[in-house]
C-alpha cells in the first residue's frame, strides 16, 4: 500500500510532539541496566562473564581478543581487506585535518594569551556486533581517537561462538590497543570502573542498544561519554528537481536499521512528494528487511510531508536537527544556508548517506533526538583536551589591576585583591619582571 503523503500544515499538536520529541528509547531498561552497572562495579570478571553468559549466551574464558583481531585482518579476503583499509584511511584524512594547533597571541601590550591540546590518555570504543559485522562503527571510533594522539585505545564488542571476522579485522586495521569480547551495558561498566582484565578508560564513545545507551546514562559523571545516541534518523528535502527514486532509497535505507528508526521527506512540490511515495513503497517491496522498513516508515516520528514552501521545509527541518540531513534539491547550498542544526549533511543527488556511514571520511556516530542542536558528532576535539595558558609582563599586570582588585573586592575575595597588589607595590620590591 503506498505511503500517504501529508501537508505539514495540517498537523495537530499530538503528531507534532511525535515528530520533534524524540527519544533514545531507554526508560524501559534504566532499572536493569542499574544492576548490571552496580555490579559489574562491585564484583569485575566473575559479572562480566555471568552477565555475557545470560545475555549473550557464550561462556567466555579470557576476556581479551586482542590477538584474535590481528589474526582476523592477517587471513581477511583481500577484497574485504580493501574495503577497509581504503574507508580507514578516508576516514583518517579527514579527521587529520581536523587537528587543532597550539597557539599564543599578544592581545596588548604586555598581555599574551592562548590555548594548547592534549588528548586524554585513555579512551573505550563500543563497537556493536556479536553475529552482525559493523566494520565501519569500529573504524569510526577508533580512528579519530588514535588521530588526536590517545595513548591506549580499548575496544569492547560483543562475545559469539567466533566474532565476525571482518568486525575484528577492522578493529585491528582502526589501530585498537586491546580489544575485549564484551558487550551491552556490561561491557560499559566494564570500561567505566576497570575490571581484573579491562582497563578502566577516561571517556567511552560509540553507539549501541538501548542497553548501552542506558548504562551511558548511568555512568556518565564518574566517566565522560560522547552523547546518548539514539535510533539512526534523516530527513530529506527535496524540490521539484529531485530524482523521487534517490528521495525514496535515503528513507529505505535508514528504515532498515529498524522499526523505531525515524524517516522523514518534506517538500515543496506535490507531484514530487506523491512521486516519492509510490517510489518508497516500491523499493520498500524489494528490501529483504522489507517488513522491519514498513515497520520503520509506520513510525510516528516518521512520514512524507508537503509543505506549503520551501522556507516552510526549512524551518521544519531546522526545528527537527536531524542526525543526517540529505538536500536533493537545485539550490542546496542555499538551503543549507538556512539550517544550522543537523548532525551530517549530504548534498546533491549523487551524496547519498551510505556515503558518510562508510567510506566518504566524515563520521557516522552522530547526534540523534534532535542533540545536533547542542552537539555534533564524534571528531578529534572530542578525545582533547584543551588548556589556556596566560602570561602579562609587570606592564601588562599594571594596566588589569584596577578591573581585577575592584570585581575581587565586590565579591568579598580580599585575598584575590591582595595577590595583585602586592606584585604592583610601589617598591616595586617583588616584581619579577625587574632587571638588575
């Protein structure tokens, strides 16, 4: 049956909050994701391999399958191979260039100032697998971790009778220092709080089940993460000159992650936006996830919208900030003018998003539920640090003391005031600047 095709107009408050209060899903589990955290926290290995056990259903002796990641990208086919070492190093570019420089700069006489990068020591990587193979989720991760220069890099995936081999292999390629057969919210505690066998990490990234986002949750504040990410999401804008078949194949293709995963069009044009709906219902009958991408389309965070402009498409998209946002449309550059919150933005008809999922450069772990309006996705800065570094010359102490001893004075910190004067003595007794 084909997908009705909505005027964006005539939704009713309740269909409104379907669209733009998304969530990533993990009230359900936050009581037993708790447990498992505590646990893991209180008890090491002997809950970790009770927890993979139960919901895993694999009984694990040595937690570490670091050497089984080398061995698996060692015997790896050559074309899969390829595959990998060719997204690795696109992705590697592209987060190269994103490294910041030191700098220190004389904003007066007498007053330097600047900032420095440093990255954190220790980072975790969640790579999603068990059976499944997510090649690319590791080399997002990893890659831009070990680009900022991040001493140790742990990775955790998912235990089965034998990990897929091209997910290790990628790992392995990614440049992971250790990596662990765990996964769920186990496996994040485990990284949080240290095990006998999984070195505890500084900040733990990547996207997972609602199981891991909620255990992310739950130990954020004792270790940082990335952000809660939740179901993959687009939307797309299209006008009149958009192929409906490459509209429709963006929606299909976000849709077969899953039935809770949101998938939006809006455009200006009618004719188009019925196009893309016979165009969606077609390809959607020629996936094998067929029934998981009806399911997905059925969503109500999701839906094919006429608007009554293109300013109307825009501000919906704007207020939307989806995780990825495809612009097939004459003028994109100016649309994209016109929107600042999204997560990745593709442009023209020939950047689909699988593009950006796998091999362009840019990387896929992104903010979702409408987060691009406060946060973008995983990068370098987010495994540096940054430190400001200051220096002012007898000159340029003299010139700021006033503004500094009257706001110290105001907030009752006599001490603050003092630490000033008693460098701009008249003496001039404990200038260190002073020359003999």
């Amino acid at each position: 049956m084909t997908i009705d095709v909505t005027e964006l107009a005539d939704l009713g408050p309740t269909d409104r909050r379907a669209l733009f209060d998304r969530d990533a899903g993990i009230d359900a589990v936050r009581s037993d994701v708790r447990e498992i955290v505590d646990r893991v926290r209180e008890e090491g290995d002997v809950a970790v391999r009770e927890f993979t056990r139960e919901f895993d259903g694999v009984d694990v002796g040595n937690l570490e399958i670091t050497d089984e990641a080398e061995r698996a990208y060692e015997n790896l086919d050559g074309e899969s191979l390829e595959a990998i070492e060719t997204a690795a190093a696109n992705v590697r570019e592209f987060h190269e260039a994103q490294l910041p420089d030191d700098w220190r700069e004389e904003f007066s006489a007498g007053r330097e100032l600047g900032r420095r990068f440093r990255p954190i020591e220790r980072a975790g990587v969640y790579v999603p697998g068990g059976t499944a193979a997510y090649p690319s989720s590791a080399i997002m991760g990893i890659v831009p971790a070990v680009v900022a220069g991040v001493e140790h890099v742990s990775v955790v995936t998912p235990p089965a009778d034998e990990v897929n081999p091209v997910t290790l292999a990628a790992i392995h390629a990614a440049g992971a220092d250790a990596v662990y057969g765990v996964g769920g919210a186990q496996a994040i505690a485990a990284l949080a709080y240290g095990t006998e066998s999984i070195t505890r990490v500084q900040k733990i990234v990547g996207p997972g089940s609602p199981w891991v986002t909620a255990a992310k949750a739950e130990i954020r504040g004792d270790v940082e993460i990335d952000f809660l990410a939740g179901p993959s999401e687009v939307v797309v804008i299209a006008d009149e000159t958009a192929n409906p078949a490459y509209v429709a194949a963006e929606l299909v293709a976000q849709a077969e992650h899953g039935e809770t995963s949101p998938v939006v069009a809006v455009t200006d044009d009618r004719e188009t936006a019925e196009a893309v709906a016979e165009a969606v219902d077609e390809q959607a009958g020629e996936r094998e996830r067929e029934a998981i991408v009806r399911d997905a389309l059925a969503n109500d965070a999701s839906g094919i919208f006429h608007t009554r402009s293109m300013s109307e498409a825009i501000l919906f998209t704007e207020e939307y900030a989806p995780e990825h946002l495809a612009i097939i449309a004459d003028d994109d550059e100016s649309i994209l003018e016109r929107i600042d919150s999204a997560g990745s933005v593709f442009l023209g008809p020939h950047t689909p998003v699988a593009a950006g999922d796998y091999a362009s450069g840019t990387n896929h772990v992104l903010p979702t539920n409408g987060l691009p309006k406060v946060t973008g996705g995983l990068s370098v800065e987010t495994f540096l640090r940054a430190t400001t570094v200051q220096r002012l010359s007898a000159e340029g102490l003299e010139d700021l003391a006033g503004t500094i001893t009257t706001l110290a004075e105001a907030e009752g910190l006599e001490a603050h005031a003092e630490s000033v004067r008693i460098r701009t003595a008249d003496d001039g007794s404990t200038d260190g600047d002073s020359e003999e």
